[in-house]
C-alpha cells in the first residue's frame, strides 16, 4: 500500500466506533436503545429523546443522494488529480446523513434521489474510509 497523501479523519472517543466499523467495512452508527432512534454526528445523548442509552449498530449502508457539490478549485494538494470531484450528501435508509464521496460515477450523472451503496477504500494499514457508489 503507498503512502496515503490525503488528509486522514481525525479520530476521537465519540467516533472511535464508527471508524472501528468502517475498518472492518461496516458501516455503523449509534442508536438510542430507548427510542431506536440511529443518528449522526455522535454525540453523548440521543437528540431525540435525550436518553444516554445508545449502542453502535450496523446499518445497510443504502441511501439516496440528498445533495452534492462538485469542487473545482484546489484547496490540499494532495486532491490535484481528483479536480473536479464531488462530495454528496447521502441519506440513509436509517435516517441519518452522511457526507462522503461518490465514485463509479461522472460527476454530470449525479442526481438528487440517486440509490446509492457504501464501499470501503482502506487508505492506511488504521484507517478505512466510507464511501458511495451507484447502488446495484
């Protein structure tokens, strides 16, 4: 594996699991044993309900595209040969919105309410990063 050039996430007690998950290519979020109800960002209470009663649990990883942007300007070096590249907004079936990459598409094809799936790109021998594709 070469070196990874791109900017990493930075990894902290609240997302630990999340990135855990994703190391192992699943993609998990937390969820309120009380309410059931799954969110994202994590945080130490349910937004909900605000009970603190929550566990990590895996989710399909299927949702539609909610919004996108295609980013031409360069801001990281590191990025030059991606220009342009998009980042969406992918909802998910659980409810959640994640924001992420979009591959195995051309950025002119990109549509609200587009079905997508995640994949897993393991960029370090530590960190796997989430990522969406046309679903089927």
């Amino acid at each position: 594996m070469s070196a990874y050039q791109k900017p990493l996430p930075r990894i902290t007690p609240d997302n630990r699991p999340f990135w855990e998950g994703a190391r192992r290519h699943e993609l998990r979020l937390p969820r309120c044993r009380d309410c059931k109800r799954f969110w994202w960002p994590p945080g130490p209470v349910c937004p909900d309900c605000l009970a603190e009663h929550y566990e990590w649990t895996r989710v399909s990883g299927r949702g539609t595209i909610s919004s996108w942007v295609v980013f031409h300007q360069l801001y990281f070096p590191s990025f030059a040969v991606d220009i342009p590249y998009a980042v969406v907004q992918v909802e998910l079936e659980e409810g959640p919105r994640l924001i992420s990459n979009l591959v195995g598409v051309k950025n002119q094809e990109i549509r609200i309410g587009m079905p997508v799936e995640v994949v897993f790109e393991d960029v370090t021998a530590e960190v796997t990063i989430p990522r969406f594709r046309p679903a089927g």
